[in-house]
C-alpha cells in the first residue's frame, strides 16, 4: 500500500471556521468546501495518506478511514503533495 505521513506544521490555526469551510488537513487553516481544489484520503487513524492511485486497489481499514479531506494551496506546495492530492468531483465532505 503507498502512503505517507501527513506532514505537520509547528503553528496550527486556531481561530474559527466560517460555515462553509473545511479545515486544511494539515495546518487547518479553513478551506472553502464547495471550492477546494485538493483533497487528501487520511487513513491509519489520521497518520497517513493514501496515494490517489491506491484507491479502490486495497482494503483499508474502516475504523482508521478518515475519509478525504482539502489541502489549501499552500501546504500542498509547502508539502510537496502535488503527487498525493486529487481533484474531488462534489461539493464538500465525504
């Protein structure tokens, strides 16, 4: 299964989230749900990314599925997840 670390920033946002935002998967910063253009599969109780390739190719535990989640622009590029986010088809959360 290929999957990485979700990275950690050392400063975490901590202020409120407007109604129709999600927060970042990894600063949590809020991230417009209905317009977010990267999302991340969290899985292994929020350790880890699934890479978008793995998906529907193996059985990843339910209780440790997080589901998909945005990544703003910034940690993407800060990150390095060009490679490990897709663009999602609906409109919020899954």
């Amino acid at each position: 299964m290929k999957t990485r670390d979700v990275p950690h920033t050392e400063t975490l946002f901590d202020g409120d989230e407007p109604e129709d935002t999600l927060p970042c998967a990894v600063c949590r910063r809020p991230v417009k749900s209905a317009t977010a253009k990267h999302w991340i599969r969290i899985i292994n109780g929020g350790g880890e990314i699934l890479h978008p390739s793995e998906f529907g190719k193996v059985e990843v535990d339910p209780m440790g599925d997080l589901g998909e989640w945005p990544v703003g622009p910034d940690c993407r590029r800060k990150f390095e997840l060009q490679g490990w986010t897709f663009k999602a088809d609906h409109d919020g959360w899954k």
